[in-house]
C-alpha cells in the first residue's frame, strides 16, 4: 500500500506546495472524521479517524474507478495545534461541495489528505497514527464524480 502511495505522491507531486514534502497522498470522495478516545504509554489521548472513498485524479472522463476502496487513517489529537487540526473543516467543506454539485460544474470536489515524507507512525490500540504535524487536508477538485 505504501509503495502505491508513493507512486500516487510522485504523479500528483507537481501540485502540491513545497512545504507539504508529501510522500504520500490520498484523495477520496464522501468523507468522515470522528474522533476517539485512547490510551497512549498510559495517558488518554484522543484520536482522529479520517476516511474517504479512494479517488484517482485526473483520469479520462467515463474511466473506470476502484470500487469500494476506503482508506482509513488516524492523526493523534495533539497542542500545539497542527494543520491537521483543520482536516474537520475540509470534510465538512467538501461533503457540502460534493452535496451541491451538478453536472453544470467543471470539477468536482475531494478530500484530501497529505503525509510528510519524515512521517513515523505510531501504534495505539493496534492502529498505525501519524502525528498531527505530519499531516495536511485540504479540498482538491477534479475533472468529475467518480464513474463505477
């Protein structure tokens, strides 16, 4: 999975800002945030789960996507705030683009979310979470709804 994410990085990597050093990004439709409650070297910790239909970009129109595919990923609620403590406000941002679209609209609305390049995971209740530096969202638009 990862190595795809790779390849996924390097094909879109003329897009993003220099800052974000992506190694990995994700694009996906209808997304959902919710946030859970954890234990990390024995202290609570709050987790955010993140998920998106997977999206591939920029392909012909009537192509064919992955059906089905939904990628999960967990960012550790952490202060200071971080970038990723906006990712709440993309999803809501883009289920409200992705509600009010219509065939009239060139592009079409995603989530995405991008993962530094020094990212390490690490494991809480048996979950691979990044640290919220590690993480960037923000809404990408494409040439149309997924065709499944």
């Amino acid at each position: 999975m990862r190595k795809f994410l790779l390849m996924l990085a390097a094909a879109l990597g003329a897009g993003l800002p220099a800052a974000a050093c992506a190694d990995g990004v994700f694009v996906g439709g209808a997304p959902a945030y919710q946030e859970i409650e954890s234990t990390y070297r024995g202290k609570p910790v709050t987790l955010v789960q993140m998920a998106a239909s997977y999206h591939e970009m920029d392909l012909p129109p009537h192509h064919v996507q992955i059906i089905g595919f939904i990628e999960y990923f967990y960012v550790l609620k952490e202060k200071p705030d971080y970038e990723a403590d906006r990712c709440e406000q993309w999803v809501t941002q883009v289920l409200s683009d992705e509600a009010g679209w219509s065939q009239d609209n060139s592009m079409y609305p995603y989530f995405e979310i991008d993962i530094a390049a020094h990212a390490k995971r690490i494991k809480i209740g048996g979950d691979d979470v990044y640290r919220a530096r590690d993480v960037l969202c923000w809404e990408a638009m494409d040439l149309g709804p997924p065709r499944y």
